[in-house]
C-alpha cells in the first residue's frame, strides 16, 4: 500500500471511533512509523511501505481506536517549547500548566532574580514544571517529588534527554521535603472530583489516577498542603499551584485561612488556573 492509501485507510477507521481531528492524527502516527516529519510525509505520498510498516500503522491505528491517548502512542508531548517523553507511568503535560511556570519565571525575575532560589515541585510526574524551571533558569536549585516511582523514572529520562540538572525525591506528599526551608513550592497536583472524573473523556482513563483524583471534590490535597506547608517555607517563601478552572475560590480559602495571601492568575481562556499564595 502507498502512503496516501494507508493515510485515507487509517483516517477512516479514526473517524469511525470518534476521534476528533482524524486526519491529522492518521497523518502524525504514520509520519512516526516512517521517522518522518508530517510535511515530508506530504512529499513522498506514492510511497510505497515495506510489510513491516504497514503492520506498525495498523498496530498504532487500533491502539488509537481503542482512544488510548496520541501522545502515549507516539510518546512525546511538548511543554513549554520542550518535547518531553512520555507514556502510561505518567500523566501528560497539557498546556494549561504553561501558565503556572511562566508565572513563576516571571516572578523571578521580578524581585526574586538576584539569587539562586530553591523549588520543590511536588507531584512533578514528567517532570515537566521542574524541568521547564531549570532548563529556563539554570542557576534555580530544583527538586521534583512524586510518590511513584515509576513516575521518576520517566522524569530522571526526560531531565536527561533535556541535559537540565534536577534533584529527584520518592515519597508521599511533603515528606520528601521535610527538613528544609523552600523559597518555592510548585505543584500540578490531583484536583479532579469524583463526578468530574466520571464525566471525562475516555482518553483520560489511560492516564494514571494518582495523578488525577483529587477526592469527593477534587479539594484534598490542598487542604492538605494548606495546613502542613507553612514550616517547609521560608520567611517569604512562595507557592503557586494548579488548579481546576472551578477551583479558585475555595482553594484561596484553604490558604487564606492559614494566614496566607492569595491571588488567582486566568488561563489564555480567561478560566481560573494557578493560584499564587505567599
């Protein structure tokens, strides 16, 4: 089969599953069979492809069938101008969490510039707010936390794969940044509610719930982190976390009532998405 066929084959059997975009989808995974970009692939359209091709296209087409997530087939996703890898272990970086790191290069580089901070990002999964920190900012001391190992592994590669230097920590919440005094403490952590949760895209539920739930409604690990982080922070330590589009009213609460200021910064959509709080 030639190119355009299998293009045209495998857009179809997209389509039919559900799945939005269904050209350009079937175009990405065969441009990943062929090591190809998608425009090359665009110049090279009466191709025809080896057996071993074709039975890798199918293999990629089923699995996006079944609406396992694009980027856990062709494993990359970009965040912040950066490709990070990715597969099951972790969840995939969205671009909604952009808004929290370039909130924090900002405020860096506003009045806390002039030294070298230090940021725990806790839940860091991919790694790809801690990342994004020191490959941004590489005099910044960073650390990632996360309770699956499986998670820093991914993390540990793509710090590699990026050649930026990050400090990684296994362990259950704030326990692996006992004994320390942080200027920052950055999170993406589990806000979905149970009812959202239910609601979501099938897509959704290939990703780890870990790094998801977030209880009843979605509130946990901010009540949590509200009550156990002030002794973690410094004099005039920081944090800014993610949260969902709902969220920003009650999370500001959790922090106000433990003495804590707060600020809600919008996504490009205008939807509460990082609360800042010092």
């Amino acid at each position: 089969m030639k190119v355009r066929e299998l293009i045209s084959w495998g857009t179809v059997l997209l389509e039919s599953a559900g799945v939005e975009n269904s050209r350009y989808e079937a175009d990405l995974l065969l441009a990943a069979v062929l090591n190809l970009g998608r425009a090359e692939l665009y110049l090279d359209f009466e191709r025809i492809l080896a057996e071993p091709e074709i039975k890798d296209y199918e293999k990629k087409i089923a699995r996006r069938e079944q609406r396992e997530p694009l980027q856990y087939i062709l494993q990359r996703q970009e965040f912040m101008g950066l490709e990070f890898y990715v597969d099951q272990r972790v969840l995939i970086p969205r671009a909604d969490s952009e808004i929290l790191v370039e909130k924090l290069l900002d405020l860096l580089d506003t009045g806390e510039g002039n030294f070298n901070p230090k940021v725990l990002d806790l839940c860091t999964g991919s790694g790809a707010l801690a990342i994004s920190v020191a490959y941004y900012r590489p005099g910044t001391r960073v650390v990632g936390s996360d309770l699956s190992i499986q998670a820093l592994e991914v993390a540990a590669l793509n710090a590699s794969r990026l050649g930026v230097k990050v400090e990684w920590r296994k362990g259950d919440f704030l326990i692996p940044a006992c004994q320390e005094c942080w200027d920052w403490i950055i999170t993406n952590p589990p806000y979905v509610s149970s009812r959202s949760y239910k609601e979501c895209q099938t897509e959704i539920y290939f990703e780890p719930r870990l790094a998801l739930w977030g209880g009843e409604d979605g509130l946990d690990f901010y009540r949590r982190l509200a009550l156990e982080v002030p002794p973690l922070l410094k004099t005039d330590g920081k944090l800014l976390m993610e949260i969902g589009w709902d969220q920003g009213r009650e999370v500001c609460d959790l922090f106000k009532n433990q003495g804590f200021k707060t600020t809600v910064f919008s996504d490009l959509a205008g939807r509460d998405r990082v609360v800042f709080a010092e």
